[in-house]
C-alpha cells in the first residue's frame, strides 16, 4: 500500500474564466482524465463537484478506482 495519490486535482482560477482537471495514475503513469472550465466567478467546490460528477457518469468503474466516485 501507497501513500502517494492516485488521483488529483488541478485547479485554474482566473480573471476570465476557471478550469478544473483530474489527473490520476493509470498504468504507471499520469493522465488527464477529465476537465472542465466555467466563467470566472464560480465557486471552486462547484466546479469540482461539476467535475467529479461528469467524470464519474462517463466512467464509474475508473472513478470507483480512483477514490473519485
């Protein structure tokens, strides 16, 4: 067992608009697994959950995995 993380967040806050990504490990190595951008203004925890959410309906059995779902 690991304590390294399987799964993270990358978060971009900024004047125009804010994105969000998950990168998790798969195989080895790191991959972008989904992301998403807003207008400017939305609340960080609604865009992850927004995120999450996605990530999860389009791919349970990953998301499960990961910690994500």
């Amino acid at each position: 067992m690991t304590s390294d993380p399987r799964a993270m967040f990358a978060l971009d806050l900024g004047a125009a608009s804010a994105s969000a990504a998950i990168i998790g490990e798969i195989d080895g190595r790191r991959r972008l697994l989904a992301a998403i951008a807003v207008p400017a203004g939305t609340h960080p925890d609604d865009l992850l959950a927004g995120l999450v959410n996605r990530f999860s309906a389009a791919d349970p059995v990953l998301a499960a995995e990961l910690g994500a779902g």
